[in-house]
C-alpha cells in the first residue's frame, strides 16, 4: 500500500506573522551602501581613474581585470561567509558582526582609492581598491541575509522590494548627486588635501560617499536587533555549509534551484558587462562627458526605486517565476532599442522601462532561492546566490573588455541582450521558489 507523503502544516502564528516594516527599511541600509559605494565605483574607476596609469592596446582588457576584483573577492568570500553567518552565534547576533567589521573597514578605503588616485600613485591606489574589495564581500552576505532573518516567506517578495528600493536610492545618489561633486574644481579645497591637481571633486565624491557609509551602519546596529535563534546542537548534523549546499543543488532530481542559479548567472553576465563599460561607452561611442554618462544613469536607477517595491507585490500576484521572465523580456526589448537610439534624452527615458524591468528580475530572483533551500540556510542560500552573480560579474566585464578590444564598444548593448535572451530561456525551467515551498524544503532536510 502507498504511502502518502505527509504534507507540511502552516500553522496559524506564521500565517498572521506581521511584516516589520521599520526593521526592513533600516536594513535596507545596509544594502543603501553597497548601492551607492558600488556605483560611485564603477562610474568612476574605469572611465577616469584607471585610465590615467594604463594605455595600450589591451587597456579595456587590463581595466576589465582590475574592475573584477571585486568580484573576485566576493566570489572566494561571501559564499563562505553567508554560510558561516547561519552557525555564528555572539552576543549581537548571526549577522552583525560580520556587518560591523565589513562596512567600516569598506568605508575607510573607499575614501583612500581617491587619495591614491590623487597623489597620482598606481600601487597605491591598487592595494586601497584590493582592500577595499574584501572588506565589502566580507559584510555583503550577511546584510542581505538579515531581512529573511526578521521577515517570514510570504513578505519577502515585498520587503526584498523595500530592501532594493534602498539600493536604488544609493544609486541615485551616485548618479545624480555626487556626479555633480565628482566637478568640482577647487584649488583652495584641493590645498587642504595636498593634492597637485585643483580637481577636488574626486575625492570629495568618495570621501562623502564613506561617510554616508558609516552613518547608514551606524543606524542600522542601534535600530535592528536580530531575533535569537537556539544553540548549535552538537547532536545534529553539522551544516552543510556553502560546498555542501553546492553538492545538494547540483545533484538533486529538481533541478529547479540550480537552473535558477545560472539564469542569475547568465542575466548578471550581461547586466554587470554594461554597467561596468556604460560610462566610458558614453564618452568614447556617444561623445558625452564621463559625469553627464553617468548622470544620465539616474533614469535607470530612479525607475528601479519606484518599481522596485511594486515588483514585490507583482509576485505576489502573478507569482515570482512569471514576474521575473515578464521582467526579462522588457529589459531585452528596451536594450534592443537603445542599440539604435543615441539621443541622450531619449536614452534616459528608455533607461526608465530598463529599470523596470530590472527591478522585476531582481527584486525577486534572490527571495526564491531562499524559498528553495529553506529558513535554515538563509546564509547558504544567499552565499549561493552570489557564488553565481560574482562569477557573471568576474567574466561579463572581462570577457566584454576582450570584445571590445577586438571590435568596439558599440557592441555593449548586443552582448548584454544575448545573455539576457539564455538566461530567459534557462528560466522556462524553474519550477519551484513560489511562496510556501519553502515549508517543503525544510521538511525534506
């Protein structure tokens, strides 16, 4: 006689579970100074800094490799440390302390790239952006692992919307803000610093740009407190961990979770190649000044806030799968057009329904990979989803460079389409990630 499965109970407490809006918005701090350090980065980094020490004709190639160092770091680094995170246990939680030390120490040499760019020192500048790096994958796991950490399945869809909506914030600020302090032309301020060039807004830009760091860390240690979770049982199993999870992913008979993987794969492989070379594809294909590229950025970064939130509650409704390829399929189209539109207002109008698009995609790809290895391996789960949108974004802007070098850069907007269209087709795929399974992988485990 069969015998049937037995099917996972949801219980009353975690139907009525309230969504804690307070805490998610401050979390979304955290995430606020990855967006607005990361897009000051790669604004700034290979369109001027860069340039300035390395000519030849594989600069885009050599350039290409320094601005994957980041992802170097955090492919080697948040895997490990998301999936260490789920067995820390401290006296100020799982995550925060990871968080206290990483965004800090990110700050410190965020602001220090600048000086060494400033002072007209390569090495120096090399070994900040290197430090830089590894503070920021050592606290970027843990940050994000936090919201799933204080919100139950059914909000994360729009709380991950909130936490986005942050990100974009700290974007628009890198667009719209500090590209116009990135002008500033003051011998006087230059003085103070000792620099030999009256450009001082370089350094400005970052050195602000630290400082909201910090006070955004500083907010999110007094507000959130992390809920406490029960001791390591040494009875148990030790966690699988980041390998583990891997081993699980891989050769499980649904191949859901790891088709999901490399669909984020593949879309980050064309999203990180454009946003890396945007802004030097501006100056050098479209004759726009290097700031005015990046301003015009704002567009994109702006429609990602506004929606961001909204593609939450989109997938609620039409559920996470289907909200991602709609998402998918808008940003195809609206790159398709910028591929022949060089209008710079008609650019950022265009930029508009890019970042609706992108909020539809990311806003809920990291929420179902939680929801397919369940509330224990948040860390995991997250470690994982980074594993695969590092590796995109270690290869997107070196292979890209490589293009580039042999062609030109009018080829950034075809090569961000193709791997949008494979990352579409792997996502037909996906079958599991919706609300509720989540129950379903915690009682397989």
């Amino acid at each position: 006689m069969a015998v049937e499965e037995e099917t996972p109970v949801i219980t009353e407490k975690e139907e009525k579970e309230p969504m804690r809006w307070l805490y998610v918005i401050v979390i979304g701090l955290g995430f606020f100074t990855t967006g607005v350090s990361w897009n000051v980065y790669n604004s700034y980094l290979p369109a001027d800094f860069l340039p300035l020490f390395i000519g030849g004709a594989f600069q885009n190639t050599i350039i290409g490799l320094i601005m994957v160092l980041d992802n170097v770091a955090a492919l080697f680094l948040q895997p490990y440390i998301g999936a260490k995170s789920d067995a820390e246990r401290s006296r100020i939680g799982r995550r925060m302390p990871y968080i206290l030390i990483g965004a800090p120490g990110a700050a410190v040499f965020f602001a220090l790239i600048a000086l060494g760019w400033a002072a007209f020192s390569f090495w120096l500048m090399f070994f900040f952006i290197t430090v830089f790096n590894v503070f920021m994958a050592y606290y970027r796991a843990p940050v994000v692992a936090l919201m799933p950490d204080v919100v139950p399945s059914e909000h994360r869809t729009k709380a991950n919307g909130v936490i986005n909506l942050m990100g974009g914030i700290g974007a628009i600020y890198a667009f719209a803000v500090a590209s116009q302090i990135y002008k500033i032309d003051d011998p006087g301020l230059a003085a103070l610093f000792g620099t030999t060039t009256t450009r001082i807004g370089p350094i400005l830009t970052f050195l602000t740009t630290s400082i909201i760091m910090v006070i955004s860390i500083i907010i999110l240690y007094i507000v959130v407190k992390e809920p406490e979770v029960p001791p390591v049982d040494a009875t148990k199993p030790k966690e699988v961990g980041i390998v583990g999870a891997m081993k699980q992913v891989s050769f499980a008979n649904d191949k859901s979770t790891i088709g999901l993987l490399f669909a984020i794969l593949f879309w980050f492989f064309g999203w990180n190649a454009m946003e890396t070379w945007y802004t030097r594809y501006g100056r050098e294909v479209l004759g726009f000044l290097t700031a005015d590229a990046s301003f015009q950025l704002t567009a994109f970064a702006l429609s990602f806030v506004i929606f961001a939130v909204p593609a939450g509650f989109a997938a609620n409704k039409l559920g996470r799968k289907r909200t991602i390829l709609i998402g998918l399929i808008i940003m195809i189209a609206s790159l398709g057009v910028l591929v022949v539109v060089t209008d710079y207002i008609m650019m950022m109008i265009i930029f508009v329904v890019t970042g609706l698009g992108w909020a539809l995609v990311n806003v809920n790809s990291i929420v179902m990979v939680w929801e397919q290895l369940g509330k224990s391996r948040v860390g995991a789960g997250t470690g994982l989803y980074y594993m695969f949108s590092m590796t995109a974004a270690i290869l997107g802007p070196l292979i890209s460079g490589l293009i580039f070098d042999l062609t030109s850069l009018s080829f950034l907007f075809p090569v961000a389409i193709m791997f949008l269209i494979i990352s579409f087709v792997i996502m037909m795929g996906v079958r599991t990630g919706e609300v509720g399974d989540e129950l379903i992988s915690e009682a397989a485990q």
